[in-house]
C-alpha cells in the first residue's frame, strides 16, 4: 500500500526531492495557476505555511496548466510571480499535468485515495487541495472554492493527531 513518501517531485529549481523527505509531517498539496479567478488563494495558502509550518505544516504547490491555460509561463516565471505577488516562501514544485496520460504519478495516486465529487477521480480546476497526515495518507480532498483559510481545523487536527 502506497504512501505520499513513495513519491519524487522536481522543486521549481529544477532540483528533485522525495517526498519522504517530510516524513512525519503534515502536507497540504495544491495544483496551482498564475492567472486563475482562484490565484488570490497563494496569500491564504502562505497564512498557513506561516502559521503552522513551526507545528509541521508543509505546504507544497504544483503548478499546473490543464484549465484554461492559467499558468502558462515556465518555472522561472511561475517562482518570481509567486514570490513577488503573493510572498509563497512554502515550496513550489515544477510544472505538472495532474490529469490524463500524463499526470504525475503522486496525482494519480492522490486522486485515486481521495475521489472528488461522485467518486469522480480528475481533478477538476486549479486549487483543489490534499491534506495528507503524518502517516503518510491523504485525509481529506478539497474543493477550488474551499479557501485556505477553512481548511485551519482540519489541518490543526492533522498536526494534533
């Protein structure tokens, strides 16, 4: 039975890091887009890399291409808009697909142990969001419209856990 710590990404510098790495932590992982109606939610998202990353908090952002064309600059590009509009200090992962043939495999994965909407297991615009425990397994699937902000109790309860 698979992890999140089964998993490799490629950081935005262009450098891979498994995802072991935060072993005992709590991760909240986002597909994220520089031009989207939701994109103001890199401000909330950085309130709780902030708040919490002291507690074990990893927030961790993969941009993503697929809806609308909404990030469609390369990683350079993606990292300085994220850090001069929005501050993120928390890490952004290079470009992904988080849906099709060509999705990356931690999507797959996240998408097959947390199904959307009528088991629907696509990823359906950018800013859905993963909370996954300190073992390693997602706890809860987010919606785009559920703010970061919404998501303290849950992820309060993940780090008490």
């Amino acid at each position: 039975m698979s992890t999140v710590y089964d998993f490799k990404a490629r950081q935005i510098n262009g450098q891979d890091i498994a995802l072991s790495e935060f072993r005992g932590k709590v991760m909240l992982i986002v597909n994220t887009a520089s031009e989207c109606g939701f994109t103001p939610q890199f401000g909330g998202l950085e309130e709780l890399h902030k708040t919490y990353a002291g507690q074990g908090l990893v927030v961790l952002g993969f941009p993503c291409n697929q809806f609308g064309a909404q990030d469609p600059g390369n990683d350079s590009e993606i990292a300085t808009f994220c850090q001069v509009n929005y501050g993120v200090s928390f890490p952004m992962m290079s470009k992904i697909d988080v849906n099709g043939a060509a999705a990356h495999p931690l999507y797959q994965w996240l998408t097959a142990e947390a199904p959307g909407l009528l088991g629907s297991k696509a990823i359906k615009w950018n800013f859905t969001k993963f909370l996954v425990g300190k073992d390693g397994r997602v706890l809860k699937r987010y919606a785009p419209l559920d703010k970061p902000a919404s998501l303290a109790r849950d992820i309060e309860a993940a780090l008490a856990a």
